[in-house]
C-alpha cells in the first residue's frame, strides 16, 4: 500500500471516529436536556395543582380536590396521578398505562432508552 492510500485511510478514519463521537455527544446532550424540560414541566405542574388544590384541602372538599385531580389527569399526558390525603392516608389515584401499539418490543428495550 503506497503512503499516500494509507494517509487516505488514516484520514478517513479518524473522520469516521470524529463524526462518532459527535453523534454520541450530540446524542445524549439531547437526551439530556429533554429529560431536564421534562422535569421542568413536571415541577411547573406539581406547583400549579398545589396552588389550585389548596382551598380545597383547606375545606377538605373531596370533591372538588377529586375535579381538580380528574381535570389534571384528562388534560394531560401523565401516565399516573396521585393525590395522597396526609390526615387519613386515603388516595386518588389516577392512571393509564403505558403500552406503545406501533413500536417494535426490540426498540423499546434499546438500552440507550434506559438509564
């Protein structure tokens, strides 16, 4: 092999091993940052049913807490919401599961999907 295929090569290949390592960087500064904004909405939620809950457990109107927990729960995409009474440890529990009908059992259990 002449010198000048073999510095194509190695050219080649440390392009090749470059656009890996950018691509898994890239790739889980991603997942990253969509696993923080999620964490985000989630906190954004949580204080916002707190807020809107509180005159009702104030009055302890389990109706309307129940309203409150029903309203979150269908107009959003929580697989499980949960109230816990803290005087009397009775629950609201609210959940759909978690089934993708369209996606192959293989790529679900991708381990890049898992932490």
């Amino acid at each position: 092999m002449t010198l000048y295929r073999q510095l194509v090569v190695g050219m080649i290949a440390v392009f090749v091993l470059l656009l890996t390592s950018v691509f898994i960087i890239e790739f889980n500064t991603t997942r990253n940052f969509l696993e923080q904004q999620q964490r985000s909405e989630v906190n954004n939620t949580i204080n916002t049913v707190g807020l809107a809950l509180a005159p009702y457990l104030k009055s302890q109107d389990s109706v309307a807490v129940e309203s409150v927990i029903n309203a979150l729960f269908d107009g959003s995409t929580y697989s499980t919401v949960r109230l816990v009474f803290l005087e009397t440890n009775e629950e609201i529990v609210r959940s759909y599961p978690i089934k993708p009908s369209d996606v192959p059992e293989w790529f679900t259990n991708f381990p890049c999907f898992h932490q």
